[in-house]
C-alpha cells in the first residue's frame, strides 16, 4: 500500500497519488468524506436543511459506501437556495470567503460559489496536476485566452500554470484582447502553451491564416489545453491539424472546481480522486450504476470548506472506467460524455445532443467551425434548423445538403432542417470572437 497523502499536493509531490493503489485511494476519499459530512452538517445550513427533511441520520453514514443514503442535489436546489436565501444563498456555510467566482450564467442570474483560501489552493494545484500531465513545463509561455471575470477558469489555470513554473501571457479572451492581437502576440513572444475554448482555438487559427501566418510553421504553440465545453474528437483532431500542437480536454464547473483531466493518452479524463468522489446514476431514478455504464454524473467534493457540492448531479451524461491506463495512472477515467442533459434536444422522437451533430459536421471538411441549432415554435409545434456555414454555392451546395442529411441519418439517426449561410455569418452573429463560451443551443420558443 502506497503512503496515504491527503493534502492534495501540487506535482511532482500528487505523483504518488496518480500512481496510487484503489485501497490507497479509497481510504484518502473516505478521510475527506469523513471531515466533509461533518463540516457540512455543523456549518453549511443548506445540507443540514436538505438531510434532515429526507431523514437522514448522518451518524448512521460511515464512509462512502453510505453515501447512497444521502439524497442528490440538483442544479435547481442551489437556484431554490439563492431565491431564499439572498444574495448568496445557504449553501456556501460560514466560512471566510476569500474569493467569489459565478457559473457563466448562461441561463438566469449567475450562480455564486464561495472559495476559502484553502479552497483556491487545492484546486490550482488541481490545475497544476492537469497541466503537468499534459506536457507545460517549467519555462513554458503560457497564453491563457479564457475570459478573466466571474468565470473561474481563466484564473485558476493561471495560478496551476505558475505552480509548475511557467510564465504567464494574461492576453484574456477575445473580448479584452482582439483575436489579431492575441495572433500576433503569439507569433512575436513566441507563445507555447495556449489555454482556450475549442471553438476560440480554431477561430485563431483563422484570424492567423486571414493575416497571412501559418499556424503550423509559424508558430513555437506545442499544446492547447482546453475547458468549459464540451470538446469532441472531431474538434480536436481539426485544432490538431491547424495548429500541429496537441490539443487536451478538461473536465469541471465552478461548483466543482478542477476534477478531472486528459493525459498524454487522450484516451478519457482522470479524476482527481483524492480531491472529488464520482458515481454515475440513472437520470431518472437515481440509482447507482456500475463502471462502465452511461448515465449521469454525480460528483462529491471531498477537499472543499466553503460551498462543497455533495452527491451534485452536474448535469452532465458519462461513463466512468477504472481501467490501466497506458501512461501508469490509476485514477479512474470519465470518458464519452455525451453532453448536457440541458441541451439535450428531443427530435422526432430521437434523443439528439448537440455534440453528436458537431461530429458530424466537423467530420466534413466542407463546413467552417462555427454552428447553432435553432428551435422555434411555429404554429405551436416546436422546429428545429441547423444552421452551418459554407463556402459552397449552387450545384455544390445541393450535393453538400444531401450529404449532410445523410451523414446525419448515420451517425446520429435523424435528418435536421439545415439552413447555410456564408463563412463569417454565423461568427458575426454568434459573437465568437467576445463570448466566454459557445451556446450551440438558440431557444427561441420563449
Ligand atoms: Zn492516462
């Protein structure tokens, strides 16, 4: 048994926990598990308001075997929280903030989450583990192009990125520094790291070629670590190939923090597993399901004092393995997330994430990067429109449409209404260069 370190470190120190044995691992998740109920139940009077109304007797809940008891708590209790509880809500506990950051807010008012100093400490480490696994070093010119404000990612990269001794380039996103100006800043300090969105990326690599570079050839960019949505194969292969770096996708939400990262594999995310307790349930019972089966993640997290998420549905659908993974991490891996189960659509009866049609269509070399899907109610029935972006006119386009429909039909099981526009549109409209994230999803039922 390896040694039992639960203070959650930084690497090179967090190395014995990425090596550690499953009984190692469960009894550092267990220790944390143990202070958390605890801390939560005596400070945070949100849990201690939801056990007692489901009946729970927290004495009778001994280590994470009995976390099944606990009842899961959803995205909308939080929100039923802040409209009684003004203007923070009850499940931050009280604890001396030292930082506040807010969900994007993509829908309503941004969602407040409370950080201690303790807090803010572990999960830039988290992100100093992430970052490590995915080849920054010491030395590293570290653009971080993610928006700098209530979001939190832009901030804790940028502290994980100087835990391992990288400098930092703030450029912020394209709202506060222009695409061409993060292109040529890139070009001329000679940048080797970028932490972006996915779609952000590719937009840069646009503006790069539209200024005359080659992304590949005159750039010093060896890896794109990315977060806050969801990155598909086929977006990472296009990243990849425009800008000959790798390109590493990152799992986690202000309510959670840093949990998991891709490694040099690219083969799944690893958990922080000191750090969080994931499970995988089904979306509409509840119940718990087993490795290796899709359902709804469930994540708990062990480390944090002030606004910890415990038995948290983050809305997200996945699978978990605990499988060797070739690059000698033990920690199990989230793989296959399918999506939101907020963006999720319903079409013709078929279950449609807004990820699986992006497969399709960046699987096409003849569609640009950028797309949205439109609902709309006509006539009080609900319709969908894809709308994508093309070069293609007349004959060309017509061929283009049937082979979208079809590959459509294939791979996800339903044609879609799709709309074309021109190569820019879409961009203008969507705002790509100044959005903190994408919103593939319009809803204009409302
Ligand atoms: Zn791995």
């Amino acid at each position: 048994m390896n040694t039992i370190v639960t203070n959650y470190p930084s690497p090179p120190a967090s190395q014995a926990i990425e090596r550690a044995d499953r009984k190692t691992i469960i009894s550092i998740q267990n220790i944390g598990f143990q202070r958390l109920l605890h801390s939560a139940w005596e400070r945070i009077p949100f849990y201690r308001r939801i056990w007692q109304s489901a009946g729970v007797d927290i004495s009778l809940i001994k280590d994470l075997k009995d976390i099944i008891n606990l009842p899961i708590i959803t995205k909308k209790d939080l929100e039923q929280s802040l409209r009684d509880y003004p203007p923070f809500g009850d499940y931050q506990g009280d604890y001396p903030c030292y930082r506040i950051q807010a969900s994007a807010g993509s829908t309503g008012y941004p969602k407040p989450i409370f950080h201690t100093s303790h807090d803010w400490d572990i999960i830039t480490n988290f992100w100093a583990r992430r970052l490590a696994a995915q080849d920054v070093r010491k030395g590293d010119m570290v653009q971080i192009a993610f928006t700098y404000a209530l979001f939190i990612p832009a901030f804790t990269s940028t502290e994980g990125a100087l835990k391992i001794g990288a400098t930092i380039i703030p450029t912020g996103s394209g709202a506060v520094t222009a695409s061409e100006r993060q292109v040529e800043i890139a070009h001329r300090w000679g940048t080797t790291v970028v932490g972006t969105t996915g779609a952000y990326a590719l937009r840069l690599a646009e503006v790069a070629e539209k200024m005359g570079y080659d992304p590949k050839r005159d750039f010093k960019i060896r890896v794109m670590f990315h977060t806050a949505e969801p990155l598909t194969e086929e977006m990472r292969a296009r990243i990849e190939a425009k800008w000959g770096c790798k390109s590493y996708n990152n799992y986690g939400s202000v309510e959670t923090g840093a949990p998991a990262w891709e490694c040099c594999e690219q083969n799944g995310m690893h958990i922080n597993e000191d750090g969080y307790y994931f499970e995988v349930v089904d979306p509409e019972t509840g119940q718990p399901l087993p490795d290796g089966e899709q359902g709804a993640l469930v994540v708990t997290s062990l480390f944090k004092e002030a606004a910890p998420v415990i038995r948290y549905m983050i809305g997200d659908i996945a699978t978990i393995i605990d499988e060797p993974c070739k690059c000698g991490c033990t920690l199990r891996r989230i793989v296959k997330v399918a999506g939101r189960l907020d963006d999720m659509l319903k079409f013709k009866g078929v279950t449609v994430y807004p990820t699986s049609i992006e497969s399709v269509l960046h699987r096409l070399q003849e569609v640009g990067d950028e797309y949205c899907i439109i609902i709309d109610s006509v006539d009080g029935q609900d319709q969908v429109i894809l709308r994508v972006e093309t070069i293609f006119k007349g004959e060309q386009l017509d061929q283009l449409h049937h082979k979208l429909q079809q590959a459509l039909k294939v791979h996800i099981g339903v044609q879609i209404p799709i709309e074309f526009c021109s190569p820019g549109e879409l961009q203008k409209e969507l705002n790509v260069d100044q959005r903190i994230k994408s919103r593939r999803v319009v809803d204009r039922r409302k």
